[in-house]
C-alpha cells in the first residue's frame, strides 16, 4: 500500500533564474517562495497553487528536446504538464505573450484539450484544460 499524495515538485536547470522566474510568474502566476545560492548559481523554488518547481541556472546548456540525435539514445521525460481552469483566459495569454506552440496544437483529446509550448530553456510543457476542470478517462 502506498501513501503517495501527489508529485512534490519538478527540478529543471534553466539557462538564466531571473529569466526563467519572471516567465514562470507571467505565464503560469508562479511566485518565486525561497531562492538561494548553490556553488555560486541561483536556484530557486516556484509554487502556484499546490504545484511547485525548482530551478536552478546552469548557463550554456541544451536540453535533449533542442537536439533530435540524442532522443534515441537515452530515457528522458519528454514534457511536463500543468493543468490550467479557463480555455479562453489560456488563448489570451498565448496571444498576448506570442507562445509558439508545436505538435499542431491544440490538440482536442476525448475530455481535454491541450497546447505544447516551451520555456525559456527549451522544456517542453503540455498545458491541459479539462472539461468542466473535471479530469475523467474512457472506462477500459
């Protein structure tokens, strides 16, 4: 038996904190919490709500998404997702913010509907609005 609640949090090295920080709290409300130094760089944890990440910088990296010779060679996540309430407050801020988006997105799913965007450094985020903000499946 398990006693898992839900995902605590995701770590994610970002070429620039302050850059990444202010994108985070534009895009997604997310509000830097406790920020500090490790080995010289700035790190930080973002909370929205009940959903947090942490970032660190770690300057002149690439992610594996900006580099298709490596997507066969290791397991990597692929994406993250967060979960937004309102569609139409979501296509205003694609517009006002001019996100790209990719894999011809919005994608209509049978419940939900969703929009795959990138981060400043280059993390692939699968943004998710469900019917109603109820997440439900097919019966198998």
């Amino acid at each position: 038996m398990t006693n898992l609640v839900s995902i605590d949090h995701i770590n994610l090295s970002v070429d620039n904190f302050s850059d990444s920080a202010k994108w985070y709290k534009d895009i997604f409300g997310f509000e830097v919490v406790e920020q500090g130094l490790y080995q010289g760089s700035p790190w930080g944890v973002l909370k929205a709500q009940d959903t947090m990440l942490c970032i660190y910088e770690e300057k002149n990296k690439q992610t594996t998404a900006n580099d298709d010779s490596l997507l066969n060679q290791f397991h990597r996540i692929y994406h993250f997702g967060l979960r937004i309430k309102n569609k139409k407050d979501w296509e205003l801020t694609l517009s006002i913010f001019n996100l790209k988006i990719y894999f011809q997105s919005p994608i209509q799913y049978p419940f939900s509907t969703s929009w795959y965007i990138k981060d400043p450094s280059g993390h692939q985020i699968e943004v998710s609005c469900w019917e109603n903000n109820e997440v439900k499946f097919n019966s198998l």
